[in-house]
C-alpha cells in the first residue's frame, strides 16, 4: 500500500472515445499541462468504443429516422437532424487536422465512405419518407440525397434487401453517399497511442475507486492497481469522468450537488453478424429503418456493411435487452448500487413511467434466435439461419432526471454533467454517442475553462474552420469543410483494394 500523494493537472478516468478525444484537444490546446488516464481494462476502446460494441455510424442524421419527426401538420422537423449533422462535422474536421498535422495516420483504419441509406414500407411510412426527404434536401447538408419508390431502382442499390420480396404495398427508400462507416474501437486506440507519443501517462490495469474534494480544492482520487494490488493516491486540479456507463457511480462519489437526482438506466444490446462473406459481399450500405412502436430510439433496426480488421462484414440489429449491469465488464449489483436517497424518487418515477420500455425490453430479452432470424427476414428475406451469428453489444446506460416533462424522466441523449467551478465534469449517455464526442468534449472545455476560451479560440477555429458557425445557414463554408475532410480522410473514393483482398 502506497500513502504517496502524486499530484497532476488533468486526470481522464477511463480510456474510452471521449477520454481520447478530450486529451487530444487539450494537448492542441495547452501541451503544458501534465495530462494522467486511469483506465481499469488492459488496453484502450474495450467498452461502448470497441467496434463490436457499437454499431460504427458516423451519426450525421442522413439516415436514422429518429432524428426527424412529424409534426401534427404533416410537416417535418429537421432541426434535430441539422444539429446532428453539423456535431459530425465538427468531428470530421477535428481527425482531419490530426491526420494533416502528422499526429495520427491511415485514417482509412478508422472511417470508411459507405452509402446511408432509409428504408420504409406502407403507404404511411412511404409519405413520411418523401416528405422527409424534401424537407432534408433544401438544406444544404443533405445535398446528393436520392429517394426512390421504384422497385427496380431499389434492386440495384440494395439487391440483397430485395431478393425474394413481395412488394404489396409501397416501397421507398432515400440513399446519400456521403454517409460513413466509423471504426470507434481503431479511432480510440489511434488517438491513445498519439497521447502517449505526447508524454500522456496512460494507467491501464487502474481502477478509480474513489473522488473526494481535498482541503486546498484539488480532487484526491483513490485507485486500485490491479497489477500490484496496491491503492494508489492522485490529484488533480481538473477530473474528467469518461468512463462511460461506469461514469454515474463516479460522478455520485464526487458529492457535487449536481450529482443528485440523476439515475441511470441500463440497455443491454445484441447484434446479429454475418458469417458468410458471400453473402456479406451482396450489400454495400447502412439502411436504417422505422422503430417498432414501443421501441426506445437507439433499438431503431439497421442492417449495416461494416469495415473491422480490414474486413468487410454485415452486422444487424441491435437488439436491445436487459442487464443490471453498467459496463459490459461491469456487475450485477451496479444498477442497485446506483439508487441512493438523492435519486430514489426520481429512479422510482421513472420505473412507474416507463412501463411500457420495460415490457419491450423483457419481450427482446426473451426473443429466441429464429425470431430474431424473422426480425432480420423483415430486412433481408432469404436469410438462412447458418449464415448468421449473435454477438454481445455494449451496454448503455441512459440518464433518468428530472425534467420540465416531469420527475425521473427517460434522456435519450447524450448529457454533460460538470461541477459549478468547472473542476470536475462527467459524460453520461450514449446517442448520438461517439460520432459527436468533439463537440460534445468542446463544451467540457466551454464549461469547465470559460477563462481560458478567448485564448484557445483561433487554435480551436484552425483546428475545426466552423467552430461556432452554422454550416447550414453557410453553404459556402460547408462546402469548403466537406471536401476539405473528404479529402483528409480518404472518403472521396471507393474502399481501398485491401478489404476483402
Ligand atoms: C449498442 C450500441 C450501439 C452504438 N452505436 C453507435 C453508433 O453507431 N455511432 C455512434 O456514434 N455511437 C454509437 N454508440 C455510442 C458510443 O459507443 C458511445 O457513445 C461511446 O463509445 C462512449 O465512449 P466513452 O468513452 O464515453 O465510453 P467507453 O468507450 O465505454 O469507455 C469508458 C471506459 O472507462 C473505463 N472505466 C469505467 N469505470 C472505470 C473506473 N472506475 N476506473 C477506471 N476505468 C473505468 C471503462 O473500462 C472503459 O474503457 C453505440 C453504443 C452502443 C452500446
């Protein structure tokens, strides 16, 4: 047992995409300061971040139906879907300035050009796409957006998804090519290896066990070396938690008032991957569908081309289901553990609320693997059986709060927590997830280091040209950023001649 206090400026708890990109930033930002990461699995991107465990979707809203709803008129709301898209482009330049500055490479590893694409059936559905789709394109974001209702076109941009398909009711489908696959788990492990080029000290194999305040205002952490068994003692002057699911119990040790009444509840997820690479080689695209009612947002079904370890594979689903558990890696008791008297009540509202998102998720819990084949026959209809796979997902643990809407609210999104003097800051939540964690770590920065932001703001506009711009109400701009990281990240062209090779 060591009793050495070693002390630090910024400590990241947990080596996951956020943590990553945060320490990224701040090294652009102020390369000075001394930056520690604690994270408690021997390597970095093994939870939410690995590419098993999430479905790789660059989110730009091009495709995932959620992002715009129906108004009672018939009309469409795109502002989410605006909001969505301009946080992937703010990601999009942040990597390219790291692959044009020589701090990371090949970023063909981590981000792929693949075609996003919606699918719908039934004469209602079909009027919401097409009303959709015109909304979407006179913006100028969604420019190079095709839809279709006809059969044959549909053929030749999903073959695999019509072979074998009865068409009795209308069809459509919208498709953009500028869509993305996003190899999370190889971005992570990228931008880890880059940190440490920088001098970051990166402590795997470390549990954070504790965070309390000290006497002159720093934040004391207690960890657990799991190789030597030892407790060490770290402080530091700033703690991110980006530990993911495991962020909620860390954030409720700090005390800070803003802690209270929040709770978390689990989803668990599972995909369906494909095994047979000839089957894998007839689709080319992710398709999004329509959520069943009932569902919550992120179980929104989608049968995705992905590119892992230099592969071309097929994934489907994910399906969601239960688990008390926060991390994959997590335990049982973390869901119990969670409820404390501060957010008893609100945990409790919530359990009474969302009867109906409990009873969906004990119904796919219970789902066996040849109806989940039928749920995947909706999507390709002469799957066999053989030919697929079930993998274990990520765990997400959703934020339960209290809103306008009422005590213990289900949030959906993503939720930046921080402490009134900025000194600590915690990311809960889990959409639209990593395809937006620049954006979402540059408001850790905005709300933890107001002071510094007027210094830092031309290094943050050269390194991301529409920080604080809408790039739809600036066509020109969005323009001159697409093609710009088009070209930085390789996504002009089609997939190199390695994949599948
Ligand atoms: C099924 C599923 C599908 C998804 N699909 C997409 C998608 O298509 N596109 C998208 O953009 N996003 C998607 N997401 C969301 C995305 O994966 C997450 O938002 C993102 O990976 C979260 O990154 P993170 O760094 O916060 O957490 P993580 O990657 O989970 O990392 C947290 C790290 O903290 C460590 N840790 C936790 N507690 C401690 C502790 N006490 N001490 C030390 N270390 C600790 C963990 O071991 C872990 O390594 C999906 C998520 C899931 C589960």
């Amino acid at each position: 047992m060591s009793n050495m206090t070693k002390k630090t400026d910024i400590i990241l708890i947990g080596a996951g995409v956020m943590s990553a990109t945060l320490g990224s930033l701040l090294k652009e930002l102020a390369p000075e300061w001394e930056i520690k990461v604690f994270e408690k699995l021997e390597k970095a991107g093994e939870e939410s971040s690995n590419e098993w465990n999430n479905a790789g979707t660059g989110h730009a809203a091009l495709c995932e139906l959620n992002y715009t709803t129906e108004k009672e008129d018939g009309s469409i709301d795109i502002n989410k879907a605006v909001k969505v898209n301009e946080q992937f482009q703010v990601s999009r330049q942040f990597w390219s300035y790291l692959v044009n500055s020589n701090l990371i490479s090949n970023p063909q590893d981590f981000i792929m050009p693949i075609p996003h694409m919606s699918f719908v059936e039934g004469e209602k559905n079909v009027q919401f796409l097409k009303n959709r789709f015109k909304a979407l394109t006179k913006n100028p974001l969604f420019k190079g957006m095709e839809y279709t209702e006809d059969p044959e076109k549909l053929k030749e941009w999903v073959p695999l998804i019509m072979e074998g398909r009865s068409v009795n009711e209308p069809i459509a489908a919208t498709k953009i090519d500028s869509g993305t696959d996003v190899n999370f788990g190889a971005l992570t492990r990228m931008l880890f290896e880059h940190l440490e080029r920088q001098n970051v000290e990166v402590n795997y194999r470390h549990q954070v066990e504790d965070i309390q305040r000290t006497s002159d205002g720093l934040w004391e952490l207690k960890i657990w070396n799991m190789a030597t068994g030892n407790i060490e003692r770290h402080t530091a002057k700033f703690v991110f938690i980006g530990g993911g699911g495991g962020s909620l119990p860390l954030l409720q040790k700090t005390g800070i008032p803003e802690s209270r009444h929040i709770g978390g509840f689990p989803v668990s997820g599972l995909f369906m991957v494909c095994k047979n690479p000839e089957v894998a080689e007839q689709h080319h695209a992710k398709v999004y569908g329509k959520a069943k009612v009932g569902a919550p947002p992120m179980s929104v079904p989608h049968l995705d081309t992905r590119f892992i370890d230099n592969k071309k594979t097929l994934l489907f689903g994910p399906f969601a289901g239960f688990s008390p558990k926060f991390l994959k890696t997590g335990s049982n008791l973390d869901l119990i553990g969670s409820v404390k008297p501060n957010n008893v009540i609100t945990m409790l509202a919530a359990g009474v609320k969302e009867m109906a998102l409990t009873k969906y998720l004990i119904q796919q819990v219970m789902l066996s693997n040849e109806q989940r084949m039928e749920e995947l026959r909706e999507f390709i209809p002469n799957a066999k059986s053989e030919d697929w796979d079930v993998v274990t997902a990520g765990q997400r643990v959703q934020v339960i709060k209290d809103t306008e809407a009422g005590k213990g609210t289900l949030q959906f999104g993503t939720e930046v927590v921080t402490a009134s003097d900025g000194s600590v800051a915690a990311l809960l939540g889990a959409s639209p997830g990593a395809s937006t964690a620049v954006h979402v770590m540059l408001e850790v920065l905005e709300r933890c280091f107001p002071e510094n932001m007027f210094k830092w703001q031309s290094k943050i506009q050269e390194m991301i040209p529409s920080y604080g711009v809408s790039l739809s109400d600036n066509p020109a701009l969005f323009e001159k950023v697409h093609t710009s990281t088009e070209q930085a990240l390789g996504l002009g062209g089609k997939e190199p001649a390695y994949i599948n090779a």
